[in-house]
C-alpha cells in the first residue's frame, strides 16, 4: 500500500501504477450526518426498478433536509463519476422532493457506505492516446420526454472528464487527438455522409458540426457495442452487475482503507 497524501479535501494514495484520488474522509463525515454508517450497502447507485416522476410519493413538509443530502453527494461527484448520473437525477426534484426522492436519496448513500474507498486512478502510464465515450438515452425522462446524455474522456487509459457533452469538441483542441466512441451506427453514419443531409435538417447544428470535424480530421467514429459503453453509467441506472463492469474498465476502484 503505498502513502497517503491530503489536498483540498482529496485523498491522494500514491501506488506503483500511478495515484488514487478519492474522497474517503468526506464520504465517512456524510454518511456520519445522515445516520448511515450502519446501513445495509447496496450495489448500484439507483434502483433500476424504480421509475421517478415530479409528482411521486407525498411532498416534503421540508425539503431542506433533501436539497442537502443532494448537495453533498453533488460535492463527491468530484472524484465519483459513478454517482454523477444518480446526483443530477435527483436534482431534477428539488423544487418539490417527496418521499419517494427523499428514500432514493438514500438509496445512494446505501451504495456509498459499501464503497467507502472508490477513486481515480491516475495511471503514471506513458500512453498518450485518448479515447472518448458519449451515449444519450433518448427520452427517458417520464415527464418531459428529455434526453440524457453524458461522455467520459479518458487520455492515456485514465479519467480526465465526464458529464458535459459540450466541452469535448474544445478538449479535442487542446489535445490534438483524432479519436472517438460512438454507440449508435445511425449516428456515425450521418456524420460519415453528406448525402444525409436534406433527411436531417430537423437535426439541430450538433450533427453538423460534428461531420465537420470528423471531416476535417479532428476526431474519427467507431461503433460500441452496448456492452462495451462506458457511457452507459451516465445515461440510465445500471445493475450492480453492469456497473461494476463499467467500473473496472475507468480504472475505478474501491480501495481499502490505509
């Protein structure tokens, strides 16, 4: 095991393979605060069986109790991308938590208590390639009928970002790398041709944009199969099973306390 080193809040283990980055002290001070260091872990952040919608369950009398649950968990996304989709799915309800958001709330710090130790690995590896993974689950919002929509990039095999599909055109840029993942073969292949377009101009300047870049050599598509769509993890609640996959392919772990 090798040292562990504190900087603005984060842990950083130093191992052979690289540096682990978690949060374990904040992670115990939370489920501390909201009676959770006896309860039972679970395996994955969201129930998948469970379907949540505006109006669901009994209103909170008070909902400053959820908005800082919420909140704090929004705060261990920093080194947490496998709670980034169940955090900004429970912040669509703050405005009018009920009961049932309130018990997914802590549904998620179930899942925290049994992964006390999860961090980046930030691997010392001298690989300079970068992959990206996008994915949308098309709408799966049962009120508004939104899309989800997420990405991780990973430069040299490790983590870099996650979230925001919108900055990854500008860190292609700044990394002049040519590379990209994407699940769907209707979507590479309306990038690929131009022929496409009088069929797509319902399609918003996204689609457009991104065949000029391809086309210009800024990045390169391939297809990914759903089983091997690490952006799955930021679209839609996932199995234990499934998400523990995802996992181990980030290089996320969770590592035993020093």
């Amino acid at each position: 095991m090798g040292h562990l080193h504190y900087f603005l809040g984060l842990e950083i283990l130093s191992e052979p393979e690289g540096a682990i980055v978690c949060q374990r002290k904040f992670t115990l001070d939370l489920l501390s605060e909201f009676n959770c260091l006896d309860c039972t872990p679970v395996a994955s952040p969201l129930d998948v069986a469970v379907k949540f919608k505006d109006v669901s369950g009994e209103l909170l009398s008070d909902p400053t109790l959820y908005k800082q649950l919420a909140g704090k968990l929004n705060f261990l996304t920093n080194t947490r991308p496998d709670l980034a989709f169940a955090v900004q799915y429970l912040s669509r309800f703050m405005h009018a938590p009920s009961s049932v958001h309130l018990s997914a709330a802590y549904h998620v710090l179930r899942y925290v208590k049994g992964t006390l130790g999860q961090g980046l690995l930030i691997s010392k590896a001298s690989d300079f390639s970068l992959q990206a993974y996008c994915n949308s689950n098309w709408a799966t919002c049962p009120t508004s009928r939104r899309s989800v929509s997420g990405y991780f990039v990973l430069p040299g095999g490790s983590i870099l970002t996650w979230k925001s599909k919108k900055s990854i055109q500008s860190l292609f840029l700044l990394l002049k790398q040519n590379t990209g993942q994407c699940v769907s073969q209707s979507a590479i292949n309306i990038a690929r041709n131009p022929v496409f377009h009088e069929r797509t101009k319902h399609i918003e300047l996204d689609c457009h944009f991104v065949r000029e870049k391809l086309h210009e050599g800024l990045m390169s598509l391939s297809f990914v199969p759903s089983s091997l769509q690490l952006a799955d993890m930021l679209t839609k609640p996932l199995s234990g099973v499934h998400h523990r996959s995802i996992l181990s392919k980030l290089g996320v772990a969770n590592h035993p306390p020093t």
